[in-house]
C-alpha cells in the first residue's frame, strides 16, 4: 500500500507542478512531444510503407525459390557479363519433371510462362492490357490464386492443355457487367476459353504497373503454348518451387535445387551454374534494409528534440526540488527514507515525461485519419508501446539526478530553507 500511496503522491505533486506553472510546463514538455512525434510518425509511415509495398509485390509469394536465366540482383556494378546470362538456356518440361519428382525439400514444384498486353474480348466487349499465364497443374500448391467463384483446374485439363481460364475480378466486371463469368468464353488470339474460375478483387495496390490479380489470367501451360511460341527466341517459362515451413531461409532448399538443376544439365564440378536461383526474401530483405536507413533517420531527428525535451524535464524537476526543500526536510524528520523522497520526484519526472510522450502519440493517431489514397497509415500497438517507453526512459534520465539530491538532503537544513 505505501508504494501505492506513493505513486498517488507523486502524480499529485506532479499535477499540481503543472497547474502551478503551465506555460513553462507545456514549453518544457514541447521537446519531448515534437520527438516523440517525430519518432513514432516516422516508423508509423515506415511500417505502413513497407506493409503496402509487400502487399503490392504479394506476387512473389512468400518461401519460394524461382529457377531462371536471370538473377534479380547483380553483383559487379557495371561488369555484368551479359552476354553469359543472355546465351543461358531456359527452363524447361524435362528439368521441370525432374525436379517435381526428386526433390525432396518441395512443398510444390510449378512451371509458369507469362505474356502481358493481352486483349480479351467477350462478345462485343473487350479488355486491353491484361496480364496471361500458363501455369502447370499444381499452380495453385505454389503460388496463392483466391478464388472466390469456380475452382482451379483439373488433372485431366492441364494435360490436355484445354481452353479453360481463370480470370480476375476486374476482368470479370468488364467483359460480364451483367454477371454470369463463371461458364462463359473469352477469346484470346482468336481462340476461345470458357470461364472456370473468377479470382477475389484485390483493389488497387501501392504502386501501379505491378502486377494484380484483377488484371490476370491463367490458363493451362499447353493451352499457352499454343498461341505463343516458347524456346530461347519466345516466351521463356520460369519454375516456382515452394519450399517447407520448417525449411528456415529455404537454405536446403536452394541447395537440393541448384544440386539437381546442375545434374539434369550435365553440368561439369568445374563449370559454372548457367542458371540462376531467386528467392523471395531476396526482395523482402531489400526492402528491409531500405526502411531500416529511413528508421535510423526517424531516431536522428526525433533524437535531437527529445535531448532538449529531456533538459526542459531536468530543469522543472531541479526548480521542484528547490521550490519544496522545506517540505522535504519536513517528510525527513517525521521518518521518510531517501527512497521515499527519490521515488516521490522520479515518478514525478516519469509522470511529467509521459505526458508530453502521450501528446505526441495522438498527434501521430491523427495522422493516420487523414487520406492517403492506396496507403494505409495504422498506428500499431506496438509503435504505442515504443513512444510510451521511450518516454519513461527519458523521464527517469532526467529526473535521476534531481530525485538523487532531494533524497540526499539534510532535514535540518531543508526545514530552514525558505
């Protein structure tokens, strides 16, 4: 009860402080509302930026391995053999095969080929600029497609390489205003495929030009190949291998793949891989370390403030201290200990602190009300819970030293001090 009866004194003591002295409170605290508001907007802004641009590249997948000629990030600068990567050969059914039937590591093993710039048409509609894959029979073991009407292929139509689809939801919308996509045709190149299959709407992302799901298709891979040409001079297909949870980093993963792709193309101990393994987290890490900088920058800024604001909290506490020298010696000489006295003036100090924390924390929450378009800005309990800490850390910093000399002093001395 008496830490209790502490901590009520102390916020009571403080309180009064505040009230006693408000403008020189609220100029103290400025400080450390603008820092912590400068903080935590930034790694709010940070968090949201990174969340929608994952969300956008939500495309990639998340633990798969793609198997192709080119590697997404090079190393060398401007000494890039070209020429190398240019004359690798692309993937194709036979490796495709081999590794759906001997990897081990694998969760699902898909071939996909893709070709943008399509135009779909439906009876006297059409639609330009769509995105078309073919895919091969466990797609969907793979990659994520939602589908909210119809279903994935069959066995039996990827095999056969029927003219059957999968559209998205904007597709949908505009070649079936008035409903009825599930069944319907769709020509392609002058062929037609029948709707199988409607994907969910995933709206606008943060980035235009990326690709989205209401904007593309699938078909079977023979299906695709019948109206565009593969091999090194076409439509070069790339394999997507998933790989298990337990598989941390996709490290054994990667290793079975490139082991494989090294034996089905012969390739001797002393040549060169002339193929490359990417991995999702290749992007993921990039972005990473990208908002990491950006973060860094927040705590720069944001740091300089809170250092004044953390002086302007040190400065009250010490004309505190002086201001109740008397009833400090007063509390002394009735029995209150020096721990007493400290924890009286540095939960004051934490209180005072947290205030001006609490103040920059709901200027940040209304940010996140104003309109950003596609962005989302969520103020997240755990960005909370930061400037909160941030907060008491700065309060007992800056009224260590004050809460120190209060405990410290001599009762006699104190009672006389005017």
């Amino acid at each position: 009860m008496i830490y209790f009866r502490l901590v009520l004194e102390s916020f009571r003591f403080a309180w009064q402080a505040l009230r006693a002295n408000l403008l020189r409170t609220i100029l103290s605290l400025l400080g450390v509302t603008i820092g912590i508001f400068a903080i935590i907007s930034v790694f709010t802004i940070v968090d949201s930026l990174e969340r929608s641009i994952r969300e956008s590249m939500s495309f990639v997948g998340e633990r798969i391995i793609y198997v192709e000629k080119f590697p997404w990030i090079f190393k060398g600068g401007q000494d890039i053999p070209w020429w190398k990567y240019m004359q690798r050969p692309p993937a194709n059914s036979r490796e495709f095969k081999y590794l759906e039937g001997t990897l081990e590591n694998a969760e699902g093993v898909a071939m996909v080929s893709r070709r943008g710039g399509n135009t779909f048409k439906h009876r006297n509609n059409s639609m330009s600029g769509l995105m078309l894959q073919g895919v091969s029979k466990d797609f969907n073991k793979v990659a994520e497609v939602p589908i909210e009407e119809g279903r994935f292929f069959t066995q039996q139509e990827v095999e056969g390489a029927r003219n059957v689809i999968i559209i998205g939801a904007e597709v949908a919308e505009n070649l079936f205003p008035y409903g009825g996509a599930l069944g319907g045709d769709i020509k392609i190149k002058g062929q037609k495929f029948t709707v199988v299959g409607v994907m969910e709407k995933q709206g606008a992302g943060l980035f235009e030009g990326l690709p989205t799901n209401d904007k593309n298709a699938y078909v079977p891979f023979g299906a695709f190949g019948k109206m565009f040409a593969g091999g090194p001079r076409g439509i070069q297909p790339v394999l997507m291998i998933k790989g298990k949870a337990e598989d941390a980093g996709l490290q054994n993963l990667e290793y079975e793949v490139k082991g494989k792709m090294r034996t089905v193309r012969g390739l001797k101990p002393y040549e060169e891989d002339n193929f490359a393994v990417n991995r999702s987290e290749m992007m993921a890490d990039a972005i990473g370390e990208m908002f990491s900088i950006i973060g860094i920058a927040g705590w720069v800024i944001g740091g300089f403030s809170i250092l004044v604001g953390g002086f302007g909290i040190a400065n009250i506490m010490f004309v505190s201290v002086k201001e109740r020298t008397n009833i400090i010696g007063i509390q002394k000489s009735l029995g209150a200990k020096n721990f007493f006295i400290l924890f009286q003036f540095l939960f004051e100090s934490v209180f005072l602190s947290l205030i001006g924390g609490g103040v920059g924390i709901l200027l940040v929450s209304l940010i996140t009300l104003i309109p950003m378009g596609t962005l989302d800005i969520i103020l997240t309990p755990g960005n909370i819970l930061l400037g909160l800490g941030v907060s008491v850390v700065i309060g007992v910093l800056s009224g260590i030293i004050p809460a120190v000399i209060a405990s410290h002093l001599d009762p006699v001395i104190a009672i006389r001090s005017k």
